[in-house]
C-alpha cells in the first residue's frame, strides 16, 4: 500500500513546542546551525557579528587550552545541551567534568545532557535572555560557574552557583577571576575585552602550573 510521507514542519522563532518537537524539527533542517529551546519556547538567534566571533574565538581558545593540559575534563563550542524538561539551550562554549572523572554531565544519543560544570556566553544580541531565561535555566540545571561577557557593557560577570541560585563573584582586586570547579582556570577580564588573547592565555598558564 502507497504511503504519503508528512513533511517535517520548520521551526518557527517564538513557537511553543517539547523537547522532542524541537529536536525532531530541527534535526529536519541541517541548514540551521543556531537554534535553542527555552521553557519551551524557540529562540532562533540572528547572525553573529564579527565583533562576537572575535571574543567568542577567545573564549573557547582559553576554555580549549585549559582542557589540553587538564586530564579528566572537555571543552565544547555550540554543543546543545538538554537540561531541564522543555529546554535544549546551545551555548557558545562549555566546559565538563568527564563522567568518569565524577563529572555531573552525561550524553543521551547526540547531545549532551544534565549539566556542564562551567558555562560561558558571550552577550551582544542576546543579552536579554542569557541573564534572564537562559541564566535561570543554567541555574536550575546546576551548572557551577557562569559567564557571561556583556559585549556593550564592555564587562565580565562571573557567576558561582551558590545554594541552589547564582551570585555575581566581585570582580577580584587584581582582575582575574579563579575558577572554583575548575582549579588552574584563571581569567584576567581586562585582557580578554580589549582582545589581548596572548594575555589571557599567559594569565591562564599561571593558573595552570600554580600549586
């Protein structure tokens, strides 16, 4: 007997939907490569500036470079993530704790599921909803450590998941940030918003190689 096949609708920015319809319409669309679900609703981002792309670039090459030299953890760019009921969020950047090293992340098929112990975003059209829905949703899900690089604020919020919801770490006297999941992940906020990778990278080794 003849079948007719029922074409996969398009995912729509603004729509309602499960997890499972998001992730069966967008697997449909391979020409799509930024889309996310949050509290149930679709977010479809507009096209990244080039401004963006050079820290998000930063970003993942300090997160990338941390991992090398750390056995028992990996860094991700753009990877979904399925974390609470009606949400899978696509973050720029993500740094996890292996399963077998005790890390509270696993993976369920193509995608990675729970929650990474280290987040990072960087904020320029999305602003809104990375410290709103976004953060409530990272929050909830238990990531340890958040941030976020406001591009137009021209700051760095680092945020450390403190009796189940998020606090502003003050920003350190001397600029950087230490991670507290990640020991060795250390961060100068200046050098990576005036671009100064070599900076950042070098403030990194020294969190590295430290006791």
């Amino acid at each position: 007997m003849a079948t007719v096949e029922q074409e996969v609708p398009e995912l729509v920015r603004g729509d309602y939907m499960s997890r499972d319809e998001f992730l069966r319409r967008w697997e449909a669309m391979p020409h799509v490569k930024r889309a996310e679900l949050i509290r149930g609703v679709v977010y479809m981002p507009s096209p990244l500036s080039l401004e963006h792309g050079d820290v998000d670039s930063h970003v993942e090459g300090w997160l990338a470079v941390y991992a090398a030299f750390t056995s028992g953890c990996r860094a991700s760019n753009n990877a979904t993530w399925l974390m609470g009921q009606d949400d899978a969020s696509q973050p720029d950047t993500s740094l996890r704790i292996l399963p077998e090293y005790g890390g509270q992340s696993r993976t369920e098929g193509r995608y990675a599921a729970g929650a990474p112990e280290f987040l990072a975003e960087v904020c320029l059209s999305s602003t809104a909803y990375d410290l709103h829905q976004k953060l409530e949703v990272y929050q909830e899900a238990g990531v340890q450590e958040y941030l976020a690089v406001l591009m137009r604020e021209r700051e760095v919020r680092w945020h450390r998941l403190a009796n189940g919801r998020f606090e502003v770490v003050p920003a350190p006297a001397d600029g950087v940030y230490r991670s507290v999941a990640f020991p060795g992940l250390w961060l100068d906020a200046a050098a990576l918003l005036r671009g100064d990778l070599a900076r950042v990278l070098a403030v990194l080794n020294e969190g590295i190689n430290s006791p």
